[in-house]
C-alpha cells in the first residue's frame, strides 16, 4: 500500500509570508502527527490530529496550526514566517491512540526555507 | 513525562565491526520503545520496536536491540556493520497521549 505522503517536498519562502503543508496518511490510518526537525533541536513535537480533532500540541508558538480532514489527511500552516522556521517538517501517520503498540511510519518530509 | 537520552553524538565503526548504538529512557507504565534510521533529505524509517516479551527484539536490515528494564536501555545493535549503514539513527518511546518522544539522534559513520 502507499506511504505517507508529503507535499510539496521542498519549498522557499521569504520572512513574512504563510505556508501550508500537506499530507497523506497510509491508508485507514487516522492519526497524524507533524514534527519540526532541525541541526540545533532535533526532532520537536508539534501536533496530534485525530478524527479531525487535535489531541496533543507541542510547545511552539499561535503562528503554527493545523487541521485534519475527514479523509485524514492532514495540512500545516505557519503564518509570518520567521527565519527560525526553516527546517524539515515531518509527518507521521499512525492508527490512533488505541494502537499505542504500533509504529509510526513517516513521510519524506518537506524542507522549508525562509529567506 | 517521557523522555529518551542518546548520549554519544557520533558512533564511528570500521565496516564488519559490531554496531552499537545507546538509548536510555524513562517512562511510566510500560515502555513503547522504537527505533528510526534517518538518510540525508529523507524521512525517518521504522527499525524495530519493544512492545512486551522477548527482551532481544530483531529488526529490519539485521538490527536488533535489547531491552533492559532495570538499567531502562534499549541499545541497537549489529554484529556486523555495512558502510550502507552509515545514517541518522533515533531512538523513541511512545507517551500515553501517543506522541513519540525522540532522543537526539546518533550519527553512526560506518568507515570502509
């Protein structure tokens, strides 16, 4: 079956503007997760969409935000980007939290650059 | 709360040497521990997992890892290392929200 699918794979923005990313969960999996990923602070939570609620969130700041669709997939926002923003951003797709003994598979992750 | 610690930054191994890579972590309840590998530009690649049972877990690539309950360590391992190895490797556990806390990661340089 696909993977985890992310787009777009990379992308240039300059200090100010907004950003959505997306993502494609595996198939019948109906939880997303979205990680920030960078050299100085590793792999950071950001947040946990469920059934299109969010379940958990990570300790960054309003300007990052999210929503799931009732197909599952799922799309983050950052709005006035920073340049502290560049990173790649990882999304895990899981069944939920009934399933706490199952892995997590991850897309390939889009690499954002603000300039 | 749940965390993992990697403590070394870099592995560096002669290619057909042993592999061992270090995670500690802490928990309460029972420990939902996982293993990524992570290439250049790529997204993280499930290795294994500990759920319950056997303490020596197998994995992809021939990794496995062991858990230890009373030092709370979940070292990968491989008893002979490829230079295809050399990657990005995260150790995590699964907290009771279902979010995965991520160690730091290990850089492991497998040199030929």
């Amino acid at each position: 079956k696909a993977g985890v699918t992310q787009t777009p794979r990379y992308l240039i923005k300059t200090r100010g503007q907004q950003v959505t990313l997306s993502c494609s969960p595996i198939s019948g999996h109906r939880s997303v997760s979205w990680y920030q990923q960078t050299p100085g602070q590793g792999l950071q939570f950001l947040f946990e969409y469920f059934s299109e609620t969010q379940r958990n969130k990570g300790n960054f700041p309003g300007r990052f935000s999210g929503r799931q669709f009732s197909n599952s997939r799922s799309e983050m926002n950052v709005s006035t980007l920073e340049l502290g923003d560049s990173a790649l951003y990882l999304c895990a797709s899981s069944l939920g939290p009934g399933a706490m003994n199952t892995e997590a598979f991850f897309g390939q992750g889009t690499r954002l650059t603000v300039v | 709360a749940q965390s993992v610690a990697q403590p070394e930054d870099q592995v560096n191994v002669a290619e057909g040497n042993p592999l061992t890579v270090k995670c500690t972590y802490s928990v309460s309840g029972n420990p939902y521990l996982f293993w990524y590998v992570q290439y250049p530009n790529r997204g993280l690649q499930f290795l294994l997992k500990y759920i319950t049972g056997d303490n020596l877990v197998k994995g992809s690539y021939g990794f496995e890892a062991e858990f230890n309950k009373s030092q709370t360590s979940f070292h990968l391992k491989k008893p002979s290392a490829l230079v295809s190895d050399s990657a990005l490797y995260f150790c995590a556990v699964r907290d009771e929200g279902n979010r995965l806390a991520f160690g730091k990661g290990n850089q492991v340089v497998v040199i030929p």
